[in-house]
C-alpha cells in the first residue's frame, strides 16, 4: 500500500511565534487524526522549505501527498509559486503524485471566529 501524507504549507515569518503556531496546529491535527500523517512546511524565511519537506516525507516512503496551502487568500503564492515548485518537485519524484489543494478562502466558520473575537462591540 502506498504510504501517504498531508502536507501543510504556510508562508512563513522572521517572527518566532509563527512556528509556535504551526506547531500548534500540527499537535491538534495529529491528535485528532492520529492515523494520518501530518507535515508542515513554509515558502519562505523559515524551515523546512517546501522542497526540504518533499524530500523528507519522500524518504520517508511517502509517494502520495495532499499539499494544502494555508492560506486565506488566492494570490500570487497560490497560483504561481507554489505551483512552479511543485512541477519541479514533480519532475525529480516521478513516482510522486502531489494533489494540490484548495487554500482556506471564505468560510463561514472563520466568520463564527471573527465574530467570537469582536463581539460584543
């Protein structure tokens, strides 16, 4: 069976709590889907850089990821960047299917979170 993995990808930041968040999201999505196996990743100015992360979870045995890019908007990082890394990435594991996701974008549970936090006015 092929080993898979969902991959989180975050922009990245020179600020250190940045990682403590990740980190945090990482501790409860493991806890809440212990089965699954979960890496994080980041675009730019800290570790592991995406290529880095790929190598790792392909090492790993992993030839199946599900690359999710957090993300609220769907800018540049989204449609180029990422993407052009990922082709590459591709064409060095040519056994290594990536689904790229959809970003975060609207939802209507992070309006239930706005509202949690400014409400009352």
């Amino acid at each position: 069976m092929q080993k898979k993995a969902v991959l989180i990808i975050a922009h990245g930041s020179k600020v250190k709590e940045t990682n403590d968040i990740m980190v945090a999201y990482m501790a409860a999505l493991k806890k809440r889907e212990p089965d699954v196996l979960f890496s994080s990743c980041y675009l730019q100015l800290m570790a592991p850089s995406l290529d880095e992360a790929i190598d790792a979870l392909y090492k790993e045995g992993v030839r199946d990821i599900k690359a999710f890019p957090f993300f609220l908007f769907n800018g540049n990082h989204i449609k180029e960047d990422i993407p052009m890394e990922l082709d590459a990435i591709r064409k060095k594991y040519t056994d290594l299917h990536i689904d790229f996701l959809t970003n975060i974008g609207f939802d209507e549970k992070l309006v239930d979170v706005i509202l949690e936090r400014v409400m009352p006015l």
